[in-house]
C-alpha cells in the first residue's frame, strides 16, 4: 500500500534502462531529481524485461514506457520531465504524505 510507506515511492517503468536508451535517460532524470530533491524515496526500475514487468505495468495502469510512476499514480508517461517538474513532483508527493521535504541548497535554485 503506498499511503502507507514512510517515503515517496518511485516506479520507474522501463524495458530496462541497461539496453534502452530513452530508459535510461528517465532512471538518470529521476535519480538526478532525488539527488537535490531533498525528500525520502523508495525507487524502484520494474524492468517489462523481467518475469514481473509485465504485472507490474498492469497493476500501476502504465501503458507506455519508460513511466515514471509515484506513489502508484502513472505521472510521466513516455515522457522525460525536467528535473525541476520531477522534483516539484516528489516533493507534492511528499507533502501529500506529511513529509516534510529538506531541500538541498542547489534544488533552490536548480530544481
């Protein structure tokens, strides 16, 4: 249940970042958003390329890859946000959540 997790949950869906590069570049704009976001997160790439892939893209509602899901909502499908939208993404999540999001300096003024 991902209301229940004491962080934000990323679901990076992918057919798997190591062989496609569009992949790729969505787990690198995604850990570059939680690298100065400066809020807790379980990430996590569900590689279609895997036995589970596939009941994962069922059960999160993705259509499209790479997807990037949060807290189990598709929010960025097929599409590589900025960091900026990433990181005001996660930290909504956050505040959904009642976390209280420590924003390193450069996300001030990088985000």
């Amino acid at each position: 249940d991902y209301a229940m997790t004491p962080a934000v949950a990323v679901d990076i869906l992918t057919l798997d970042s190591a062989t496609c590069p569009p992949c790729r570049y969505m787990v690198d704009a995604v850990d570059a958003a939680i690298a100065v976001g400066g809020v807790p997160v379980e990430r996590h790439e569900r590689k279609l390329v895997n036995p589970d892939g596939p009941g994962w893209m069922r059960a999160l509602g993705v259509e499209q890859v790479p997807s990037i899901c949060i807290d189990g909502r598709p929010v960025f499908a097929s599409r590589i946000p900025d960091r900026r939208t990433l990181v005001a993404a996660l930290v909504a999540a956050a505040q959904t959540k009642g976390l209280e999001p420590v924003c390193a300096p450069e996300c001030q003024n990088d985000a």
